[in-house]
C-alpha cells in the first residue's frame, strides 16, 4: 500500500478533547477508527467486562503478547479493508494514539500526522466524569492510576513527538473544534488530497 493514505492520528491524555474532536471531524465527513473500540472489542470477545481496570489490563496484556504497537496492528487491518473497499479512501482519523511504535505501523500504510490534545489535569478529569461509560474511574485516584498505565505504555513520548499540539484549556468546544479542522485541512492539501 502507498502512502497516498492521510492518516490524521490523535493522541492525548483520557479527558484531553480527543473524543469530541474525533466526533466533530468525523460529522465533516472524514473516517474514523478508534483504538479503544479495538481494546473494548478484544475485551468482549475474551468476555470480560469493559471496566477502567479490566481495559487498562487488556491494553498492557496485548502489548506484552504482540508488542507494543499491537493496537495498531489491528488498526491497519481495518484502514487495509477500507481502501479496499473505496479506491478513492484518501484520509483516516486514528484516535487514540498512545505510543510512537504506533505511529511507526501506522507509517507503513500511509503519510501520519500526529496531533496531541492536551488538557490539564483538572479540566480532564471533569470532562471523564461527564462519560456515561463503564471504564469512566470513579474517583480521581483511579484517574491518577489510569494516567500512571498511560504514561508506562507510552503517550507521553506520542504527544511530545506530535505535528500540531492544540490546548484544550480555557477554550470552548466550538474553538476546539475548529482549530483542529483547520489544522487536519492544512494537511489534506499539504498530502494532495481532494
């Protein structure tokens, strides 16, 4: 496969924005792919139970058995297909990037941006609790806890390394949104996508 493929991939910490940005460009028409929904599929089809612990133990237990880009392995299985069916597939979100070994498969498939949202603690937490999910912690403990399995699997490294990073503190959802828009715009023209 030829890198012809825009690969906009997200990464932050739990809380950050990345779902409500993720939700926004995919209502302006672009593909989303979502590594949690792998981790919660993989969960379902071992029977467990999609809570914060059993995912987080999930997620370190598939790593530790396929490496730690084995999440996006199962991603670029999906994007495969996708081009398969629409030859003219030009541009994917992938949300949910949580360490630079993903971003290396992902390169495989086509030209990846990474794009970091960042939120401080405070602001995150709030935007968790407002989840009606079941892995949503309890607690901000077992949001310090859920942050601590982030940072050992990699993210920080992730949203370091990113192309843009846009800061989701004291702004609104609108801005939010837009500034992502126009950030993942740039990149579609910049990769010659139409």
């Amino acid at each position: 496969m030829s890198e012809d493929i825009l690969i906009v991939a997200l990464t932050g910490m739990p809380g950050a924005g990345k779902t409500t940005v993720v939700n926004y460009l995919s209502q302006k028409g672009i593909p989303l792919l979502i590594m949690g929904d792998v981790v919660r599929e993989a969960a379902q089809n071992d029977g467990l139970e999609p809570t914060s612990d059993n995912l987080a133990k999930l997620m370190i237990r598939l790593r530790e058995k396929n490496g730690p880009e084995a999440i996006a392995h199962l991603i670029v299985n999906k994007i495969r297909i996708m081009k398969k069916e629409n030859k003219k597939f030009g541009v994917v979100i992938v949300d949910g990037i949580r360490s630079m070994a993903e971003v290396q498969v992902l390169r495989r498939v086509g030209n990846v941006k990474l794009l970091a949202i960042h939120g401080s603690t405070l602001t995150r937490y709030s935007h968790v609790k407002e989840r009606a999910r079941s892995d949503v912690p309890s607690n901000v403990d077992e949001f310090d806890k859920r942050d601590r399995v982030e940072m050992e699997v990699g993210i920080s490294n992730a949203i370091a390394l990113a192309d843009e990073t846009i800061s989701n503190n004291h702004i609104s959802i609108s801005e939010l949104c837009e500034r992502s828009f126009l950030t993942v715009q740039k990149w579609i023209q910049e990769n010659g996508i139409r």
